[in-house]
C-alpha cells in the first residue's frame, strides 16, 4: 500500500530552511544587519528648534560640575559686600543704594592687587547670579538675576569689563605665566578670566531677551547695549574680536591656560545678541530682496519649529510645493541651458550669448516648456548680489572718467546690516587664522576623533586640582568631561551656522570667503568624521546630572552621589544640546556644497552616503530634512546601483524636498557635472571674491607702512588691469595747473620713449623727473 503524501506546505518550509542554510554569508549579514537597523532605531522626537535653548539651561550650561565650590564663596563674599556696602539686603535696598554699591565694585576692578581684584569680580558675579542666598526659588533669582544685569550695564559695567577680560588674557598668556608652563593645567590656573568671562557670559545671555515689562529706561539700556557689542571697546576691538583673538592664542603652541568654554559661548552669544537671530536674518533678507527689486520671497527661507505631528512648513513638504502657486521655482541659468541643449538638438547649433528670447526653429512643446520656465524664475539674493559686484568690477575704470556715477555705485555697495558688515571687516585680517582655530577646537571636542598627542587641551576649565579617588567622583568627572565637550560643539555649531546666515545675506561674496577657507581648513571631512558614530546615541545620551546644574543646586538640600543617581538623567528621550548641534552641522554641511560639484564631489570620495543613510534613524523631520538635501545634491554621482539599492531614500527625497522645474539630480545627465571642470571652478569663483574684497576692503585694512625693506620687495604685485585702472590717484592742484606744459614738454617734444640719462644714469632736465625744484613746473613728479 503505497503512502499518501503529505501536504506541500512542510516541503516548502523544508526548502526554505535548506535555502536558508546554503545562502551565503554576506546576504545573512545584511539581513541581520537590516534588523538590527529597524530595532536600533530611535522614537519620533518632539524637539523644537531655535536660536538657543531657555536662558536657564544656557546659564547652567556656563559652569561645570568641578565649579560648584564657587557658588559659595561667591555668596561669602557678595553678601559681606552687600552688608558693608548697603546695610540691608540687596532686595529692600533702594535703586540708588544698588547702582551706588556697583559704582564701588567697578572702581575696585582696577586695583592693582589681584586678591582685591579677583574678590571684587566675584562679588559682581554674585550679583548677575541672582543674589541667591535671599531668594526663595529658582524664578525669584533669574528675575533679581536679570534686573542686575540691567543695572551693570546702566552704569558703564560693561566696557570695564571687557576692558578687565584683555588684562586678564594678557596676563595668562604671558611668557612669564607660571601656569602655562605646568605640565598638566588645572581649575584654578584660569580663576581671574574664568570670572570675568563668567561676568559678561551671564550679563549677555539676561540682555538676549527683553524684561517682562521694560521700563523705557531698561528698553534704552538694552538697545544701547545690542549697539555697544558690535562696537570697539577703549583702544581694543570688539567683544567678539577679542574672543576670536584669544581662541587663535589657545590653539598656538604655547597654549595658555583659557577657559575655553566659556569664551566660545561667550563668542556664540554675543554675535547672536549684536548680529540677531535666524528670525533677524530672515527678515533682513526680505528687506533686501524688497530694496534690490527682487520682491519679497515666497519661499521660506528659516524652517519653522517642527515636531512630529506637524506638517513640514511650505516649501519643504511635496504637496505643500505643488498647492503653491509659486511652489516651483528656475534660475536663469537653468533656463539658458535648456535653450541651449534645445537648440542644439533641434537646430544644430547652438549662439553663444545669444538673445534667449527668440526661440525661432524650436518645437511648440519645447517653446511652452521654456514660457513655464520663465514664469518661475526664482533670482536669489545672491545671485543679484554677484551679479551687481561684477558689473562693478567691469566698470571699474568708468567711474574715474565720469565721476558722478560714483553715487550709484556707492549705493550698490551698502551693506544690508551694519553691524555684520562692521563685524566681517574686524574679522577679515585675520579670518583664516579664526577658522583654522575654531575648527581646531571642534574636532577636539568631537567624540568621535581619537585624541593626538599634538592635540590641545581643551579640557582646562574641567579638570579638579586633586584628581578624584572614588569611583562616584570618576563618574561625576566623566559626565562632566563629555558635557563639557557636547556644550563646545553645541556653541562652534550654532555659532559657526550664525555667521554663514549673516554674512549670505549681507553680501554673498562674504558668504563664499568664509567658506571657501572653513573648505580649505577640512570643515567637510570633519563634520563628515562627527556623524560617522551612532547618532541615534549621541543624541539620546544623557551626560547632566541635575541636582547639580545652578541654579538649582543652590536651593536643593545636598545629598549624597551615587553610582545610581548618576546614571539616571532626564525624562526626555533626547538631549537638546546634542539634537541642536546636529541640525547644526548639518546645515553647515548643506551651506558649504549648496551649488558647489567640486565640493560635492568631495563627500561622494569620502563616502558620506552610508554615514548620512545612518543619521536618517533620528526621527526628527528637520534634521532628516537637511540629511535628504545632502543625499539630493550627490545622488547624480553614486551610480545606478546605489539608486536601485536606496529606493526609500529617493522616495523620501521626492516627498519631502522641493525640486526644480528641470532637476533631473537622480539622472546625472547635467552638464555641470564634468569633473573635469571642477577645479575651474573652484578657481573662478575664489578669483571674483579676491576682487571683491580687494575692491571694497584694501583701504580699511591697510596697515602701517613697514621699514623692513625685504617685507616691501615682497610685497604682491596688483597685475589685474582693471584694478590699477580702479585705483584713486589724487592729483596736486599745481599738476592741474601746469597740465599742458607737462604735455607738451614730456610728450609732444620728446625725441624718445626713455628719458634721458647723463653718464651717471641720472635724469636730465627735460626728463620725466627734473634735477632740482626750482627747474621743475612740477617738483612733485621725483625720484625718492
């Protein structure tokens, strides 16, 4: 009797388990790998996004854990002050006794004494602290807090300040500094500047945000104050120059002993403070656009706070896009090449600079499809702006022979901010230098890089005298050190994307300065290196421990640290800082390659697909926004088999990142994809700004002439025609009166080209340059 056979579907899964077995190593590895993927990935994070956190966090943010002991000789001191000072507490003292008693503190800023000094320092810290030995809770003191703040700066505080803090940077950076020569610098190596720049940190973050219910008195301070930063200070640059001065000594060789957290914070809020935010930036660029004649954009430049369950802000969402009437949008070069790939299709041959108006010998459909085109023609203000400077550059000699159309230049040239136009010239001497030394700093402070015995030291306002002996202190170390290095990148980050914002808006020329030398100084590579780690990590990792952030470790009863209470962090499942600082650098990123295949073509070589692919787990939509726009920009150059394996991420890229009419990035068929040009490119572009600033900026930052004769001889040589053509040259009036005799004598009746030399080589009367005065009708035209 012959068996009945069983039911198929235990032979099927007999096959699939022999498949199974005889597949090879490498599929199983990327199943796994996939699955790993899909269980690693982190949950939809409800962040908003903004110029800066809350003024609480971004206070607390200012001192680290090994400065606790601080806050209470501050108190000793501030309160005995006060005692001696106004005879009642500092809350029922009168507005006059309080200025009075910070009159007397701003006069003991400039003992001779560094005891008295340092004493009188702390006791005005203690004051921007909130006085909170009398406070009652955390709300009474950031009040009190910011009211003194207003008050410091009411009666002349701030320059005094600043002023002290070049002192104090002076003296710790002296070759005589016994700090600086210690082998392993410490906390207290650094008190005199760590309190000053603790002084004008918290004065500026109080002053970022106006009071409640300003008086008109503390609404005059404030503006006054916003003016005063971008401003120099006595016979020393402005705050932020300063700062920028003093990360450029920490990063040479002698490293001397800064507190180097808190000048970059200071540097961040101060530019943020005197320059304005993102939403500033915004709205001067639509002023701009208004004033060129470019009218006011309809696209959103700033993305909007988003959470998960909003909606992306229109112009980043698909069908946002196509419900907007001017959702889509052309450059005009866009359009050129068009007509100019259609005519050579169509016509066989193509007109260079030729009208593109006239679409003689084209098919309908193509016609129709250029008259879209130019019905969203979307001109930047950049473009303008580029556009104006080299009409500038070739009309250079045209303004010597007519005059008055100087005025018209002289309009094209004002800046759309002064004070970022004030801050880019401070800053143009030297911004090589300045970019080299705050990327040193980022990539000190990223977790990623592994540290070189070359490297610097960034960790001098973190480090204890004793170093600790139980396990509890080596966790509270540990947390501080990488607060300390996720805080450094959160201030370089937002400090770094403030002034690409800026300066893209007041001239973008400025904008393409800066970038090209953070290019030069590995910026890409760099931010590429920082997210090739698990972001999903980096972001959820908790490294606080909150009893011990002021002000809040100043009204909680003290208890004792455990290895448990140390693990345990905040209820989010994110940390803001590091969220923050990603969404950053990732702009930066975006910034940086926008438009640029030279630079583009620099991420595909350092392979940052996989690395960008990875970050895609955070799920935030602005950060994978600017993830996606990244992907976008080199997609055209991974090849056909990295498309057909990313499928999800070009459907992502459709639905959430705005296109252009004719964006064929997923195709690679654009012309301005040659790699061959790339260079040219790069060199082009590096040319007009080199002009640009040599147009404007050569006068301004001209410096004292030099006795060093080789320095002379080395000096570059202007060889372009158009900018010697371009020079003002400044004629005596007794040239101007003598003009037809120097004509007639120096021209017409020379017998040849060379003047004439006696035996000695030197010129004879009736030469260029004559033997004495008295012989001349010219005596200025001489040899020196």
């Amino acid at each position: 009797m012959e068996a009945v056979p069983a039911d198929g579907g235990d032979e099927d899964l007999l096959a699939g388990r022999q498949a199974r077995q005889r597949a090879p190593a490498g599929l199983k590895d990327i199943i796994k790998r996939q699955r790993q993927d899909s269980e690693n990935e982190s949950p939809d994070l409800n962040f908003v996004y903004a110029d800066a956190d809350s003024v609480d966090v971004e206070i607390s943010e200012l001192y680290s854990y090994t400065e606790s002991d601080d806050f209470y000789l501050n108190q000793t001191l501030g309160d005995e002050d006060i005692r001696k000072q106004v005879g009642c507490q500092w809350r029922d003292a009168s507005v006059e006794a309080q200025k009075c008693h910070i009159q007397t503190l701003l006069n003991r800023l400039e003992l001779a004494s560094d005891e008295l000094r340092c004493n009188a320092v702390r006791s005005m810290l203690y004051l921007v602290q909130g006085v909170f030995g009398e406070c009652g809770d955390e709300v009474e003191q950031h009040e009190v807090a910011q009211r003194n703040a207003y008050l410091i700066v009411g009666e002349g505080g701030y320059e005094q300040l600043v002023e002290l803090l070049v002192m104090e940077l002076g003296i710790a950076a002296s070759v005589d500094n016994a700090a600086a020569k210690k082998p392993a610098v410490t906390l207290s190596d650094n008190v005199h500047t760590r309190l000053c720049c603790s002084v004008l940190y918290s004065i500026v973050e109080y002053m970022r945000l106006p009071l409640s219910s300003p008086t008109d008195e503390e609404t005059l301070i404030r503006d006054q104050f916003i003016a005063e930063l971008g401003e120099p200070v006595g016979s020393n640059p402005c705050l932020a120059i300063i700062c920028l001065e003093s990360l450029v000594q920490f990063c040479s060789a002698q490293m001397p002993p800064f507190p180097i957290r808190k000048l970059v914070l200071l540097l961040w809020k101060t530019l943020l403070v005197s320059i304005g935010g993102l939403q500033k930036q915004s709205e001067r660029m639509q002023e701009a656009r208004e004033v060129a004649g470019l009218g006011q954009s309809q696209y959103r430049s700033e993305p909007v706070p988003t959470t998960p369950d909003q909606p992306m802000p229109i112009g980043f969402d698909a069908s946002a896009v196509r419900n907007h009437p001017n959702g889509l949008k052309a450059r005009k070069k866009d359009v050129e090449m068009f007509i100019n790939q259609a005519r050579a299709k169509y016509v066989g041959f193509v007109v260079e600079n030729a009208d593109n108006s006239t679409l003689a010998g084209l098919p309908h459909p193509i016609v129709e499809s250029i008259s879209i085109m130019k019905d969203h023609i979307y001109e930047s203000l950049g473009e303008y702006q580029g556009e104006q400077e080299d009409k500038e550059g070739e009309h250079k000699g045209h303004e010597i022979l007519h005059p008055a159309g100087q005025a018209g230049q002289q309009q094209q040239r004002k800046c759309v901010h002064q004070g970022t136009e004030d801050f880019y010239m401070a800053m143009l001497p030297h911004l090589p230098q300045y970019m080299i030394a705050i990327l040193k700093i980022l990539l000190a402070a990223a977790t990623t890089v592994k540290a070189k015995s070359d490297s610097i030291n960034i960790l001098v306002d973190v480090l204890p005298e004793e170093m600790p002996t139980t396990v509890v202190q080596s966790m509270k170390l540990g947390i501080d050190v990488n607060r300390h290095k996720e805080i450094i990148i959160k201030a370089i980050s937002a400090l770094l994307l403030l002034i690409l914002k800026h300066l893209k808006v007041n001239h973008i020329f400025q904008f393409e300065f800066i970038s090209q030398h953070l290019v030069f100084a590995n910026c890409i590579p760099l931010i590429l290196k920082f997210f090739n780690q698990n972001i999903s990590a980096f972001v959820s990792i908790k490294n606080g421990i909150n009893d011990l952030d002021f002000p809040r470790m100043v009204f909680v009863e003290a208890t004792e640290l455990t290895a448990e209470s140390l693990e345990t962090g905040s209820d989010k499942p994110y940390c803001w800082r590091n969220l923050f600082s990603c969404i950053n650098l990732l702009r930066i990123l975006q910034k940086l390659v926008k438009w640029k295949h030279s630079r583009t073509m620099m991420m595909v070589v350092f392979k940052s697909s996989p690395i960008l692919k990875r970050a895609m787990k955070v799920k935030h939509p602005l950060m994978q926004l600017y993830i996606l726009k990244l992907l976008k920009l080199q997609a055209r150059y991974l090849g056909k088999i990295w498309r057909k394996s990313n499928m999800k991420v070009l459907a992502a890229i459709y639905h959430r990142v705005r296109h252009r009419l004719n964006d064929d990035w997923a195709f690679g068929n654009d012309l301005d994809a040659r790699p061959w040009d790339f260079q040219a490119e790069e060199v082009a572009l590096r040319t007009r700004v080199e002009q640009f600033n040599a147009r404007r900026y050569d006068e301004a930052t001209e410096e004292e002439p030099s006795n060093d004769v080789m320095a002379d001889l080395l000096q570059k040589v202007d060889n372009n025609p158009l900018s010697i053509l371009g020079q003002q040259i400044t004629l005596p009036e007794h040239f101007k009166e003598h003009y037809e005799s120097w004509l007639e004598t120096e021209v017409f009746r020379s017998g040849s080209c060379l003047p004439d030399l006696d035996e000695s080589g030197l010129l004879v009367k009736g030469s260029l340059v004559l033997d004495s005065d008295k012989d001349s009708p010219w005596p200025w035209v001489r040899s020196s």
